[in-house]
C-alpha cells in the first residue's frame, strides 16, 4: 500500500550504478548505492576526491540518469519519467546549490532567482524573487549582474533561486568550496537556517567535518561504494 507523500522517505536508492564511457572503456563510477534518507533529515556525504559524491548528487537530483538501479525521491521514481518530466520536478521540488554557483551571468540576480519560477509559469516569479532575495539579505543588490557581486553574494543568489520555489529537497554539493572560512561559514548557517525554517530534507556534499557533523547523519563513499552510515546525534547525550 502507498504510504502518505509525507512519511515516504525524500530519498530512496536501490542499487544504484552509474557506469559512464571513456576512451578507456567503461567507467564504474557510482557501484550499487543503497541509501535512505527521512524527510526533513539532513545528511552530510563525504569522502575522498573521485569517490562520486557529485555524481550521487546529479542522480538524486535527476541531472544525471543512473544506469541500473531504483531512484525514488520525493515519492517520484525517477525511472517513469522523461527529461520533461525530470526537469519539472527539479525546478519545483528540489533546490540545488553548486561550489561554483552557476548563475546566468547575463542576467541579473533578481532574474537568476526568477527563473526557475518562470520555467515553472508561476506569475509571480518576480515577487517571489524579490522576497527571497530580502531573505538572504540581498535586496540592494536586485539588479546586479553575478559579475558585479562577490563570491559569498552570488553563493546567496544561489541559495535564493535554489529555495525560491519552496523545495522539498535541498541538494549542495560542496557549496562553501569556493569562499573563505567566514563568508562559507555565514553562507552555511544561513543554509541550515531556511532548511529548518522550511522542513526541507538537506543532502550537503562537504570536505568539512564540522559542517558534516552539524547534520543528522553522515555517509562516507569510498570507490562509488558506501562505507560507512552514521548516526551523529547517536551517542550525543
Ligand atoms: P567527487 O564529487 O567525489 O569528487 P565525482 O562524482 O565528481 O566525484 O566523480 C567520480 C569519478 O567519476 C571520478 O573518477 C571522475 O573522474 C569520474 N567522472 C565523473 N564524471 C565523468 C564523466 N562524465 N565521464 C567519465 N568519468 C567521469
Ligand atoms: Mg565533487
């Protein structure tokens, strides 16, 4: 029987593999994944250069298909959908935030934000845009191009056009990567505040273990393996 969207899990994976070609063949590259994540959980992946952090993240947030396996997340097999249909449940479900941004350069930041609530028809892209832009503090920089603001400010317009749509899902791959300690650090409560505010489930891709342990539960890939699954808040007392 069909549970309620909201006890279902945000992620389900079931032997996940990802297995791309090179020049050199066939490419193992994420190796029977199994990983369950509660809705509203944070989870810290880490693990070592190459392991296929990013990778694991591209297929929970259906930018990359996995080549054998189950992927379920936010109650939708990713498996019963087309590019469209994949495209439509990011922009309204998911949030993700990189290291390097990825803003539009050409456009401003309050169009940044906009856009995937454009793609979605929403009429009130702009209005949402403008409050979500007050929420990370950027209202006096609505019509600066990405160019014109520092790392830490287009990290926050990311995060604006990440959450905007109110996802229930936030993905960050090594979002502090590129920022020093005290811009990465302001960025990151700011993170972990709109998470908590919102209810959304986090998946944070980090080198830090302290970021990692102000999750919920930390799993660690080694060779597109898990291996290792822990619990941080188990032996808190
Ligand atoms: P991480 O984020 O943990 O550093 P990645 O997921 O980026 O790891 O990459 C895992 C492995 O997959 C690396 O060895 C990388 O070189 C390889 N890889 C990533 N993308 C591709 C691709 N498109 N084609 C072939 N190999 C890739
Ligand atoms: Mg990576």
């Amino acid at each position: 029987m069909d549970q309620p969207l909201k006890q279902r899990p945000a992620i389900e994976l079931e032997g996940v593999h990802v297995t791309l070609p090179s020049r050199a063949g066939a490419v193992a590259i994420l190796r029977g994944i199994d990983l369950t994540v509660s809705s509203g959980e944070a989870m810290a992946v880490v693990g070592p250069s190459g392991s296929g952090k990013s990778t694991l993240l591209m297929v929970i947030g259906g930018l990359e298909r996995a080549t054998s396996g189950q992927v379920t997340v936010v109650g939708t097999d990713f498996g019963a959908l087309d590019e469209d249909g994949l495209a439509r449940l990011r922009a309204g479900k998911i949030g993700i935030v990189f290291q390097s941004f990825h803003l539009v350069p050409t456009m401003t930041a309050i169009e940044n934000v906009a856009l995937p609530m454009e793609f979605l028809g929403q009429d009130d892209a702009f209005a949402v845009a403008k409050e979500a832009l007050s929420e990370v503090g950027l209202s006096h920089r609505e019509d600066h191009f990405p160019g014109q603001l520092s790392g830490g400010e287009q990290q926050r317009v990311a995060i604006a056009r990440a959450l905007s749509t109110k996802p229930s899902l936030i993905l960050a791959d090594e979002p502090t990567g590129n920022l020093d300690q005290a811009t990465g650090a302001a960025v990151m409560d700011l993170l972990f505040e709109l998470k908590e505010r919102t209810g959304a489930t986090l998946l944070l891709i980090t080198h830090d273990s302290d970021l990692a342990t102000r999750c919920d539960r930390i799993v660690s890939l080694a060779d597109g393996r898990i291996v290792a699954n822990s619990d941080t808040k188990a032996d808190a007392s």
